[in-house]
C-alpha cells in the first residue's frame, strides 16, 4: 500500500488518509441532496421532471465509481462528484431545449472531449503555460469561494435587500442554524490550533450531534438548515432506485434544440468542466504541497483524464457532469495526500447507496466551518505571489477576487489569464507568453461574449 500510494513519499500515514478521506466525504455529502433538488426542481422541454429518488442513486453511484476511479488511477486525494453550475446548466440551460436523455447524451459528450483533451496531451500543456503566480492566486481563490460557499449555505451571509451580501438573512445574526455554525467554526479552529488529530472531522461530527440535539428540542423551520435538516432518521437501511442510469440520447440534442443551441450548451459544459477542474486540482495540490517547483501536480495526465471519464460518468447515470469537488480541500487539511483517501471517501459513497437516511443529517451549518477554516489555510498561499510586480499582481487579484464575487472558478481564472496576456503584451513581451496561452486567452474571451455571439449568430441566420 505504501508504494502504490506513495505514502512515505508524500509524507502520509493510513490513519491520516483514512481521517482525510471521511472528512472530504463529510464535507462534500451535501450534493447528495443538493444535486437530485437542482435537477429534480427543472422540466425538460416536454414538460417531464426527474424522480428525486431516482436522482439521488444516479448521484451517489457516479460519486462513488468517480471517486474511486481517481483513487486507483490518479493516485490524488480528490472527491468526485456532480459538479454545481455544470448541472445548473444541464437544468436550466439544455433541459428547456431538449429531452432528459438527450441533455445527458452532452453531458457524456462533454466528458468524452475533455479524456480527448487529457489524452492528447493538450490539457496538461495548457495547465503547465499557466504562471506560477496565477497558479498560487488560483488556490487562494478558491479559499476565498469556498469560504463564501461556506458562510452563505450556513446563512451567516446572505443575499442583501439593499446591498449585494449582508450579514444573516435579516442584516443581523439570528436563528440556531447560525448559531451552531459560529460553535462549530469556533470549535474546529480551537481543536486545529492545537493541533488535535482530526480537528476538522470532530467538529463537524460534533457539531452535527449538537445540530440534531437543538432541532430535536427547539423544532426549527425545516427551510431555516437549508437542504438538510439534522434530525435522527426515521430508518438505517434504504434500497437504491437505479432506474435512470443508462437513459441517453447521445446526438438527440442536435436534432430536438438545433445545432447552434446544442453547440452553445456543449462548449459552456467543456469550458466550465475544464477549467473549474483545472483550478480546483491546482489549488488543492498547492494546499497539498504536492506541486514542484515549477509549479506542476504529479501524475498530472491520469488525474485530468479520470474527471474527464468521471464527466461521461455522470452523464450515463444521469447525475449530471462530475467534477473534482474543491472541498477536497477539507480533507487535505485533515492530512490527505494520496488517492487512498479518495479511496476512503469513494467507499462512503458506495456506503451511502445503501444507508442515504444516515448520509442525509449532516447539515450546513455543521459542514461549513471546516470549509472557512480550509478556506483560511489556502489564503496563506497568497505569501507566494510577487505583489511588488504589479503585471503579475493584477491578474493574480482578479483570479482571487472574481472567484468568490462571481461564484465561479472558471470565472477567476479567466479573467486571470486575459489580463495577465494583455498586461504581458502591453508591456512589450507578447512574445515571451506561450502561443497555448494565446489560444486559451481567446477562448476565454469568446467565453465571456457567448451570450452576445449567440445572438450574432442567431440575427445571421435569420
């Protein structure tokens, strides 16, 4: 185990990746319900809606066979599931078009362009003519997003009535979901500045007995956890509905919503599959310690050609598109660094397959402080960012700050690497920047106009 792992290589124990495997799982679980609720709350264009049931196995068996996937082949601490946007735009963008089979059919054609990409080569060359210092700004965004992530599901942030985000959903702290976070978040930092082994696991567990404990005395509002409500299940055990796994049209879309839509929703499911994947495994290597000095992630080509496997996954069971999950970084601040953790949180996934009433009581607010505490270590990367060079510190700030204030990784990033080739060339050294970053920097700037060029080309036709 230890030489298939690289354990002692990579400065890892069994009981570190064991404790680092269950909290990524822990701290990820939520898709179980969040995932079937995104989709299952969608129509396709006949009217149709997915079974809940249904979506929730689909969902844990790509998890499960993703994850695992990237354990044995990728060798890298990454959970694997549904990722959040790329089944947004399954929902909200491809479904009002075209049949569910057929907004799965580019689901799976989206998986098969990235192995295409990861096979090839290409994608490995593009994540390598990334600079350094982007790479470092990347993990510190994502520290950033995640912590937002973690302080809106936990409502200690909200959407404002007269500002963007307030503090609390009523502009002040009140309910006993927040309050629990503020315990859980104040606990898991206690027990991690001390150094006590599985700090984040033991605060979420013990903030989620506290979660079930209130809610089992005081009676909250169900809506006031969010999607999970922290109560005791009624049952252990509960057989899984595999009923969509399987149900594709794979060129359907082209034929049902037209060339020109399918195309659209296919290139904003490779592009946001691409580089939010791209973005979380640097950040969360970085986090690691697992990237070299010239900034590159071991074992780079399987673990880029796995998330493409796991986008087709996805799509065959009807879960969505998988993708590498950023809160892989609560586990690598457990101390997971190879993929025998990913084996351990693929192996709770199988698990809960079987046992969804327990996998469903971990609520918000106590999975959220481990993602601020993570989102805390990923801001000490920001130390390795050259500020004093401002054409390195610009595009660097922009990476950081428009993936939490857009909610997107593929965001940040972009405008990272379109800025820093602008600023590169303005300044006369156009010629220094690799040609790959070239066309990476148009994609992106045909990424961000798609809306307007959709209509172009719509008005062209007609």
């Amino acid at each position: 185990m230890d030489r298939f792992f690289e354990l002692s290589a990579r400065g890892s124990t069994v009981g570190r990746e064991v404790r680092g495997g269950i909290t990524t799982f822990m701290a990820m679980a939520y898709i179980i319900l969040l995932n079937p609720i995104i989709l299952g709350g969608a129509v396709d264009v006949t009217g149709a809606r997915l079974s809940i049931p249904q979506l929730t196995a689909s969902t844990i068996t790509a998890a499960s066979v993703s994850t695992l996937l990237m354990g044995v082949v990728g060798n890298a601490p990454f959970g694997v599931a549904a990722g959040l946007g790329l089944n947004a735009v399954v929902a909200y963008q491809a479904a009002p078009h075209m049949t569910w089979p057929q907004a799965m059919g580019l689901v799976v054609l989206e998986g098969l362009v990235i192995v295409v990409l990861a096979i090839s080569g290409l994608r490995r060359l593009i994540m390598n003519s990334i600079p350094l210092a982007l790479k470092h700004a990347i993990s510190v965004g994502i520290g950033m997003f995640i912590t937002l992530i973690g302080l809106v599901d936990a409502g200690f942030v909200a959407k404002g009535t007269g500002t963007p985000v307030q503090l609390g959903r009523t502009g002040h702290l009140t309910g006993w979901p927040v309050a629990i976070f503020c315990f859980g978040l104040l606990l898991v930092i206690v027990l991690y500045v001390r150094k006590v082994r599985g700090a984040i696991l033991i605060g979420i567990g013990v903030t989620a007995v506290l979660a079930i404990l209130v809610d089992s005395v005081a009676r909250i509002e169900p809506g006031e956890w969010g999607v999970v409500v922290p109560r005791v299940p009624e049952g252990v055990v509960a057989l899984p509905d595999l009923g969509l796994i399987g149900r594709v049209d794979l060129f359907g879309g082209f034929g049902r919503a037209g060339a020109v839509t399918a195309t659209v929703v296919l290139f904003t499911l490779v592009l946001s599959g691409f580089f939010d994947a791209m973005g979380t495994i640097i950040g969360v290597s970085d986090e690691a310690g697992l990237i070299d000095a010239e900034g590159r992630v071991p074992r780079l080509g399987a673990v880029l050609t796995v998330d493409g496997v796991a986008g087709t996954v996805g799509g065959l069971s009807s879960a969505s598109a998988n993708t590498v999950f950023v809160e892989s970084a609560a586990g690598v601040g457990e101390g997971a660094r190879t993929g025998l953790a990913a084996l351990v949180t693929g192996g709770l996934f199988v698990l809960a397959l079987f046992f969804t009433p327990i996998a469903s009581v971990v609520p918000a607010a106590a999975a959220a402080p481990a993602l601020v505490l993570v989102g805390a270590l990923m801001m000490t990367q920001a130390r390795n960012v050259p500020w004093d060079d401002l054409p390195l510190a610009v595009p660097a700030f922009l990476t950081i700050a428009l993936m939490p204030f857009t909610y997107s990784i593929t965001n940040g990033v972009g405008a990272g690497v379109i800025s820093y080739t602008v600023i590169q060339a303005a300044a006369g050294r156009g010629r220094e920047i690799p040609w790959l970053l070239w066309v990476v920097t148009a994609v992106f700037a045909a990424y961000f106009a798609i809306e307007a060029l959709q209509g172009m080309f719509a008005r062209g036709l007609a």
